[in-house]
C-alpha cells in the first residue's frame, strides 16, 4: 500500500523565459486531458465541469504570464504531485 507519496516534478531556478515554458506546457497538457475526456457519453454536468476547468487554466495561464514585468530575469518553481492512495 502507498499511503501518501510525494513526486518532485521541478525544483530549481530558471530563466524566466524557461520557467514560462515549463509552466505553459504542464498547463497545456492538462487541458489537453480535459479536452480528450468530454466525447458523445459525457453528461452535460461533466463538460461544463471540464470547460470550466479549461477556461480556468487558461485564465491562470494568463495572468501567470502577465504578471511579471520584463524585469524580472529568473523564477523559482517547486512543483510537487501529493498522491494519497484511498
């Protein structure tokens, strides 16, 4: 049994160019997942859901690359995947 297990994915300081990478991409993959997951036996209920998670991401993805000035050369990521078996 796993209990609880943490998954470092990144640590470290990057450029900043190379941390909005990182970001956008990981974003990008999760709304690619929730994309693929509405076909024609989704509920209503479950592609609102998943559209709204979509529009959320985005939004995040927005912000995240418009809140930082052109001044700021490097990000500090620490990105952990808490995985807690039930």
């Amino acid at each position: 049994m796993i209990g609880t297990m943490n998954i470092q994915l990144i640590l470290g300081e990057f450029s900043a160019v190379d941390a909005m990478e990182l970001i956008a991409r990981m974003i990008h993959i999760k709304i690619k997942y929730h994309e693929e997951r509405i076909g024609q036996n989704s509920s209503e209920e479950d592609i609102k859901y998943r559209e709204s998670k979509i529009k959320q991401l985005q939004q995040e993805l927005f912000q995240l690359r418009n809140g930082f000035g052109p001044d700021v050369k490097t990000l500090k990521l620490d990105a952990v995947v808490k995985v807690t078996g039930q």
